[in-house]
C-alpha cells in the first residue's frame, strides 16, 4: 500500500479518536509504515499480557496474605522475608530472589571458569 493512503488512513484514525497522536506521528514517521504497524500492536499485546499476569500475581499475593492465619502486617512480612510463625506455606520474596539469583550467577560461573588463566596465567582457553 503506498505511503499516501496509508497517511490519509492515519488521519482519519487520528480524527476519529482511534489512535493517539504519538501513534500517528510514529506511523507516518515510519520508512514502512506496516511494519510500524505490527511493532506497535506487538508492543500492546506485550504489554496487556504482561499487565495481565501482573494482576493474577498480585492477586495470588494478596490471598496469601489473608489467608496467613495472623493478621495482615504478619502475612504481608511472610510473602516478603520469612514467617516467624511458619504458618505460610507460600515461598516468600526474599527466599524466590536468592534461589534465582543463585540460579543466574552459577550459569555465569562456568561461562567465567573457561576464560580464567590456568598455569599461574601461563595458558588460556584461546577458542573461547
């Protein structure tokens, strides 16, 4: 579709109140504007998925917050350091942040193990 018409589109969208302004001008700005296009409705999908599992997660936070058996202040300190009650029977944050942390930085430790010296700095993995 030539660049006109799909110009002449934007502005009737825009006047209509269907898109925004900065929609508009990222459109028309565009070398292709269809692929401007695709972008941004892969942005939005992105964003009200991820929106999406943002609410189930608060959702399920806030459950096991009342669902604690203390009050809430003593569920909330359960979902984010460490039950001192142990009637969470939840992971909390702090637990979740070291094991992925762990996780992550054990995956970086052998990537780093191949290009460290050996032979007091004598050799060295040359490949890698």
């Amino acid at each position: 579709m030539p660049v006109g018409s799909f110009n002449k589109c934007v502005d009737e969208a825009l006047s209509a109140g269907k898109i925004s302004k900065d929609v508009a001008d990222h459109i028309k700005k565009a070398q292709d504007p269809e692929t401007a296009i695709n972008e941004l409705v892969g942005n939005l999908t992105r964003q009200k998925r991820e929106t999406a599992i943002q609410s189930v997660r608060m959702a399920e936070a806030w459950e096991n917050i009342n669902k604690h058996g203390g009050t809430k202040y003593d569920g909330l300190i359960a979902l984010m350091t460490k039950d001192p009650t142990g009637r969470a029977g939840y992971n909390n944050i702090e637990y979740l942040g070291r094991y992925y942390s762990g996780k992550y930085h054990s995956r970086m430790a052998d990537a780093l193990s191949r290009f460290r010296t050996r032979n007091i700095g004598l050799s060295q993995d040359q490949e890698g």
